[in-house]
C-alpha cells in the first residue's frame, strides 16, 4: 500500500445525529496479518462463479475509537447477483456467537470484500453492518477492500462509511466511503511465525519446514555478515570516492559503531568462563538424569521379565 | 462421546508427515501466545490423504466456565467436554457451508517450556484417534517461540501404546508394557511438519516484502519497519532465565517420579507380604488336608486362598512413564538450548579478541 497522504474528511452530520458528535471516527487501521490470511484462505474456496466474496471482520477498539485493530476475520456466505444481493445474515449471527464465545475480547468491527470496487451493493452491505441491531452502532463498520485477483498487485484499502443522501428512498443505498489508513502489526511470537512463514515465499513448491534452533542461529548470523559486508562495501568506495559521501549515513554509522563496549581482557576472561561453566553444567547434569532414566527402564524390564 | 467421525479408521493409509497452511500456523501462534501462560486448544481440520496430513484449518475452543482456579485440566482435556464437543459440532456444520473441510484430523495445545505430557494428553489422542487413526496432536511452546524460531511439533501415539492400552484395558500392567516393547521414549512419535503457502498467501508475502510497503516511521531514521524485516532476537545472549526455569521443572519431574517410585515400591511390598502369607496358608492347608484325609473328613482345596486374601492390584505404569518422557523432554530441550548459548559464546570471545 503506498503510504501517500490522506485526506481526512470528518463524518458529516448523519441521521442519527444525536449521538453522532460524541462518535469519534477512527483515524488509524491495524491489521493483523492472520486475519489476511483467512481472508486470501476464503477466496481461494468461493464457489464456482462468485466473482468477490464478502465476510465479517473481528478485533478491538481502543479507548477513544480512534484506533481500530483487525484480529481476525470469518467468511459470510452470500449471493450477488447483477439484480440483487443476498446475505446469511443468521450465519453471521450464530458464526459471530461461537466466536466471540472462544475469544471474549474481539467484537464486530467490519466487514471485508475481495474486490476493489465500491457499488450499490457495498452500501447496503455497510448499512446492514452499522445498523443498530447487531451492527457496530455506534461506532462506524470498517470496510475492508482487498484485491485478491492473481493477476495483479494484492492491494488493501479501508474504509468508513457516512450515509450520503441524495434521494430519501435511495438512503440505504448509498454511501460516501472515506479512506483511511492502515498498517500491518503484529506481537513478537506471531512475528517469528511469520517469519516462518515468509521464509517459504520464495521457493518453489512454496512450502518450507520448521527449522532447529542452531539453524536459524546460522541464518541470523549469516544475515547480519552480509549486512556487515554491504556497509563496509559502501564506506570503501565512499573512501576511494567512487560514490558521494553521505554525513548523515556516516554520523549514523559512527553512532552504532561506537556502541561496542570494551571490556577488560580479564573481565573478559572470568565472564566467559563462568558462563560457559554455567551452561557446561547444566547440560552434564540433564546427561546424568538421562543416562539414569534408562538405566533404571532397563533394570525394570530385566525385573518383570526374569 | 462422539467425534464426527467421516472416516472409518479401518479404511485409512497411515500418514508419515503433515504439511500445515500458513494461515493455520498464524492463527495457532496468534491464540496461544495470547492467552499465555495459561494453556489453551483448539482443533485441527483438514485432510488426510496421499499418506500426508495436510491441515487446512484451525479454530479454538472456548475456554471453560469458571476457569481460573482449578481448571488448568479442564482446558487441558477441552477437547472431549461436552459443552466442547457441542461447540465443535455447531462450529463444523458452519465452515462447511463456506467450503471448508469439516474433517477433524487433531487438536493444537500450548505448552509451557515443554511440559505437555499428561494423562489429559493420552486420554484426548486415544478419543481422537479412536475416530481417526492418522490425528495429531500440535504442540506448540510459547515460551521457545518468543526467542528465536517457532516452536512446532507435531506428535500422535505410537503404535505399540494404543496397543498396550487396548491389551491391558488402560491400566498398563508392567507385563503389557514390557510384551509390547513399550518404553518412555516410545510413548509419542513425532511426525515432520512442513508449512506451505497457498499462492495467494505467497502474493501477500511477496508484496510486504516490496519497498513500496515499506514504511518508515520516522524520515530521520534509517530503520525500515517492514513487516518482514529480520528479526535478530535470537542473537541475544542472556541464558540464565530460560535455563533456571528449565532446571526448575526438571527437578520438579525428578521428585515426582521418586515420588510414583515410591508408591510402586509401596505396592511391591505390599504384594510380597500378600505373597508369603499365601504361601503360608498354603502349606497349613497341605498338612491340614493330610490330617483330614486320614479322619476321612473332606479336604479344603488349596485354592481356597483366593477367599482370605486379597492381592493388591499393581498400580498403572502409565504414570511412570509419562513422568519419564517428560523427563527426557526437559533434559533435551536443555541439551538443544545449550548447543546454541555455547555457539554464541564463542562467537563472542572470537569476536571480542580480534579487538583486544
């Protein structure tokens, strides 16, 4: 998503106007990038001919509303037609129950469509989604937009929506969709596991296999010596003058280097040493438990069987 | 207790490996690291097919009412509550009408530094695999996740266990346990996973890797902030909290299993005392039947004993040997941790001596 400007275009008065100032509107998506993943999951199993596929979005709200973070998502069968759409709005009820029963903290933000477009049909679906029964009053729906077309670029759009009227029969079907931004984050164990993920991306039956903790030292490693050799790549030909200097690049890099503590060489010495006693010990002692372990297993066949 | 069961377990090629969607994986780590350090589980739907596992979805159970105080084994055995099994059966019949395979192939459970083996673990993978011969249980450690790689395995009973159960009817007699050749390192065996994209997914990665996604927080820094930008934790050097905890439950596992020693040795005792009493009565009986035998009196046979003692019953082994595996368990997770604290120890001394 190219992070170009947005601007922000505040909710206009609406027809529930007498708690619509007291709504703030959301200034900032997150995303989480397993809610993406179902999201892709499901348009990869849509029935024959359904052209986009829509489902119900899941997460928090900050304090203030301003924040909107997207935790997961579910798939919503519906029926779209060129006349009319149709949506199960019981299967979201009841899929929205059993949800929510196994993760209490996540309630209704949104909803999703996996293609770009914005229509009639759109509208109505936002409406059905803000809507006072089980919509997200008061707060406005997310919609979530993603282009899931193999051809091109996967690209992500939200939006909010404010009612825009132009005929007062044509109310719930149309809409003024404003942008809004959004970022990808994520918590720390989920980051290794799409690291994991990711790390499959490039080959070529696009699968990989979970790695032991010496290998992934290894590629930790090997990462940071070729980050290593690329700067120490750029500062010599900088000093033969084959490429133009850059202070802010330099004083960056007299900044980090500098922070390589030194240490006496004793010191040095000591600590390495009791740390690697530390660790020596521990490992001899989980040898001796198994070594016992089994001593003891095959006392106790050699008892039952004699 | 009924698991939809779609499959007859007579009619099922064993499987040798499974290979889990991306998007399961995310949603796995998403919920056990969330609801860390308590343990929680979900279940696996998928396919079993061409002698793999391939697991294509994953949700999560709810956690059970009025948890928080004793209900660490609830949580653990969630997937054979009835409240569970209800959830699970409404939850299936809703995927299927989005075309998602409503075939249960395991369940997923978190783990604390690798203390999973319980008689929770056994009774729900004897249930699952009841059903489905090729389910398998997930396992994944939060605690290694959060330091470097994710911690993922994938393990189903053996063989040689379902059958030691099925022969001695759960109680695991020591000589079922030594006829079917089972030890505590035969308990679980684990199966290789492999992750694989969908090429949508692969799309996805592709484009958050491009610098046009890349977003820098800040103009003035030089610290780009993408989503899959390398992550160098793994390269930290402290040990000691990892290594104290692991010791920990160690020693922990040990004073447990002296204490299931003790019981055994209690009954060993108890069965010979049983033992030479019999023995005893016995030979009274013998010389009381020679006696009676002249007076022409009728005899007391001599397996009369069985009417005025009781053997006591042998205690399950199974205790045992999941106290043993968790054991080994511990004692390797050590083992693996230690091979990388050394490498990077070393490292370091190389690195810090070419300065001084």
């Amino acid at each position: 998503m190219s992070y170009g400007s947005f601007l922000h275009l505040s909710k206009p008065a609406s027809m529930m106007t007498a708690h619509a100032s007291s709504t703030p509107t959301p200034l900032n998506i997150i995303i989480h990038p397993q809610s993406l993943f179902s999201i892709l999951d499901h348009t990869l199993r849509r029935n024959e001919g359904q052209e986009r596929v829509i489902g119900t979005l899941l997460g928090q709200r900050s304090e203030d509303g301003t924040e909107i973070e997207i935790r997961s998502a579910f798939a919503v069968p519906h029926i779209e037609s060129a006349a009319q759409v149709e949506i199960d709005m019981e299967y979201h009820k009841t899929m929205y129950n059993l949800y929510h029963k196994a993760n209490p903290k996540e309630i209704l933000v949104g909803w999703y469509a996996t293609s770009l477009e914005l229509n009639a049909f759109s509208a109505l679906i936002q409406n059905f989604y803000s809507s006072v029964s089980d919509g997200t009053y008061p707060y406005p729906a997310v919609h979530l937009t993603m282009q899931a077309n193999p051809s091109s670029d996967i690209s992500i759009k939200t939006y909010i929506s404010t009612n825009v009227g132009v005929l007062p029969d044509k109310i719930s079907e149309s809409c003024l969709f404003v942008p809004v931004p959004n970022e990808l984050r994520y918590s720390e164990s989920e980051r290794s596991g799409l690291e994991l993920v990711a790390s499959a991306k490039n080959n070529e039956n696009r699968d990989t296999s979970i790695i032991s903790d010496i290998a992934s030292l290894e590629k930790s490693v090997e990462e940071v010596i070729a980050m290593l050799e690329r700067v120490s790549a750029y500062v010599s030909s900088v000093q033969d003058g084959t490429t133009p200097g850059n202070v802010a690049i330099g004083k960056f890099l007299v900044a980090n280097l500098s922070l390589a503590p030194k240490i006496d060489a004793d010191e040095l010495e000591k600590l390495f040493n009791s740390h690697l006693q530390d660790i020596l010990l521990v490992v001899y002692l989980s040898n001796t438990i198994k070594t016992q372990m089994e001593l003891f297993n095959g006392l106790k066949r050699t008892a039952v069987i004699s | 207790m009924a698991f939809p069961v779609t499959v007859l377990p007579e009619l099922t090629t064993p499987v040798y490996s499974a290979v889990i969607d991306s998007g399961v994986l995310l949603k796995l780590t998403k919920h056990t690291s969330e609801a860390f350090p308590a343990p929680v589980c979900g279940l696996l739907l998928g396919l079993d097919a061409n002698s793999v596992l391939q697991v294509t979805h994953a949700f999560p159970f709810p956690p059970s009412e009025g948890s928080g105080t004793s209900s660490s084994n609830d949580d653990a055995s969630a997937p054979r509550s009835k409240a569970n099994i209800r959830y699970q059966a409404d939850m299936i019949r809703l995927l299927k009408e989005v075309n998602i395979e409503a075939n249960p192939v395991g369940y997923y459970m978190s783990s604390y530094l690798g203390g999973f083996f319980s008689q929770a673990l056994v009774d729900n993978l004897v249930a699952l695999q009841a059903a489905n011969p090729n389910s398998i249980v997930l396992v994944h450690d939060v605690t290694r996740s959060s330091q470097s790689s994710v911690s993922l395995k994938a393990y189903r009973l053996s063989a040689q266990f379902l059958a030691t159960n099925k022969a001695s009817g759960g109680k695991f007699s020591s000589e079922a346990v030594v006829k079917n050749n089972l030890t505590y390192l035969d308990i679980l065996e684990e199966l290789p996973i492999s992750i694989k994209n969908s090429h949508l997914a692969t799309a996805l990665l592709q484009h958050l890797d491009s610098p046009a996604f890349t977003r820098k927080s800040d103009p003035t820094s030089f610290v780009s902030t993408s989503a899959l930008a390398p992550n160098f934790d793994s390269l930290d050097l402290s040990i000691d909290p990892y290594l104290e905890k692991n010791v920990e439950f160690l020693l922990e596992s040990v004073d447990d299993y002296y204490a299931e020693q003790g019981t055994f040795n209690y009954f060993q005792r108890q069965l010979a005392r049983e033992q030479s009493k019999i023995q005893q009565w016995i030979q009274k009986t013998r010389s009381e039947n020679a006696l009676r035998e002249r007076a022409n009196l009728p005899t007391v046979s001599e397996d009369d004993w069985q009417k005025h003692f009781k053997v006591p019953t042998e205690p399950s082994r199974l205790d045992n040997l999941l106290i043993s595996a968790q054991i080994n368990q511990y004692c390797n997770q050590i083992e693996e941790y230690s091979s990388v604290a050394s490498s990077k120890l070393f490292a370091i001394q190389n690195g810090l001596d070419i300065h001084n």
